[in-house]
C-alpha cells in the first residue's frame, strides 16, 4: 500500500496533536508529502517536524477552516507547493461545554457547528473544485462513534457528527463519476488531548469510560490514521460514501 502513497499529496486538517497528527505522520510514512492545517501554528510546526524528522516531506498551513477564505487559501497553498491533492482528510474539530439541550447557549452552538460541521462542508467544497480539475481524489471526514448514535449532555456535537455523515454520503454519490471518494471514519473515545479537557485529568473518568467499550481499551490515534489511510488507498478502491466504525464494538451493544 506504501507504494500507492509514494509522491502523491495529502492535506490534513487538525494536524498539530491527536488523530489529526497521526493522520499527517501515516501519510508522510506511506510516502505522500503532507500539508499540515491547524490554526495552532507552534504544535502544526511540530508535526511538520516530526515528519521531516523521519525523511518526510511537509509544510505547515495556518488556517481556520470555519472561514470560506482561509480555507480556498489552504488548498490553494497546497497546490502551489506540490502541485496536486489526492487525500484529504478533514479532522479538525473541538469538543463542546456539557449541557442539556434546552441549556445550551446559542453562541457555544454556532461555535461547535461552525468548527465541527461548517469546516467540513467548507473543506469539501474547495478539495472537490481542485480534485474535479484532476478528475481523481479521496477525501475522508473525521465523524463518530455518535453519528449514529446519542449522547447526553452534547446536543450540538452529536447533531453535528450525524450531518457530517449525510454531507459525505451526498458528497459521494455527486462525484463518484468524477472518480473521487468520500468516506467517514467514526472512532470512539480516543486518546487525545481532546479527551484529557473533556474529563479534566480524571482518571477514575477515563476508567469508567474505558469499560464501556466491549475491548475494554480505548482505540489509539494510530489506529485511527490506518483506517484513513486505507480508506485513501486502492485497497478501497471500490468504497464510496462509507462509515467506517472504529469503536472496540460499543455501537454494536
């Protein structure tokens, strides 16, 4: 699958910690050159390293991917530095305050929708207009385990993580004749700094967490970047439009 990769151009959103910068250091692994996208430029500079580290090749983009500018901006960087975009993977996303839904504040809604679903769209729509130009591409959207399901207290999360399922599946069927793909992978809890400010350090928390999950494990950022990547490559080929759970089983229940 390495061979696949080998030269072709990657661009992940969310690349300066968590599924993001495993996503951007699978691809630089596999060969691809990556355009790493955050708006945290010291931690995105750090990925960039860590790639170039290992022989890879990358470059650092600062963007905020819920603003229509910066985002044909980033695509439009990564073409003048490689010339073309074959993956992409729109990770970026942030977690909510805990409320009931008639509690929520309006302006922590629009936050959370224009991060964790306007992004995503937004990502879309540039990616595809460059990928229409090469008639070839693969996009994968970071959804969740809760796009299929629900979970209290998060209402604008989950609402979000389900439309991010029905932007990829219409997004496949309008272009799939254009040969380019899109799919979702929908991890569970993982691992992340996410995960840290969402229990606040607690592991006793973290613990309760973990036993939910029939594995009784949490699933690894690494993890997560193989799935994106296999999603990417000609293994899978043939899937369009597809919601790749990666949750241990707990959907399953």
């Amino acid at each position: 699958m390495a061979d696949f990769f080998h030269d072709k151009v990657a661009l992940v959103t969310g690349a300066a910690s968590g599924i993001g910068r495993a996503s951007a250091l699978a691809f630089a692994n596999a060969g691809a050159k990556v355009a790493v996208v955050d708006l945290q430029e010291k931690a995105g500079n750090e990925t960039v390293d860590l790639i170039k580290k290992d022989g890879g090749d990358a470059i650092f983009i600062k963007a905020n991917v819920s603003n229509a500018d910066n985002v044909e901006a980033m695509v439009d960087e990564t073409i003048k530095a490689y010339g073309s975009l074959d993956f992409a993977h729109n990770n970026a996303g942030i977690e909510p305050p805990l409320a009931k839904t008639a509690e929520v504040q309006e302006a922590d809604w629009d936050k959370i929708v224009n991060i964790n679903l306007k992004s995503v769209w937004l990502c879309m729509k540039y990616e595809i207009i460059q990928m229409l130009k090469q008639d070839h591409g693969s996009i994968v959207n970071t959804a969740s385990v809760v796009s299929i399901l629900g979970q209290p207290d998060m209402p604008s999360y989950v609402a979000c993580k389900h439309a991010v399922l029905g932007l990829t599946k219409t997004a496949a069927l309008e272009y799939a004749e254009n040969n380019i793909r899109v799919n979702a992978v929908c991890p569970a809890i993982v691992s992340t700094p996410m995960l840290d400010r969402f229990t606040g350090g607690d592991k006793e928390l973290t613990a309760k967490l973990t036993a939910e999950y029939p594995i009784k494990r949490l699933v690894s950022t690494e993890e997560v970047a193989d799935a994106v990547l296999w999603l990417c490559s000609n293994k899978a080929s043939y899937v369009n439009g597809h919601s790749l759970m990666i949750d241990g089983g707990f959907s399953i229940k």
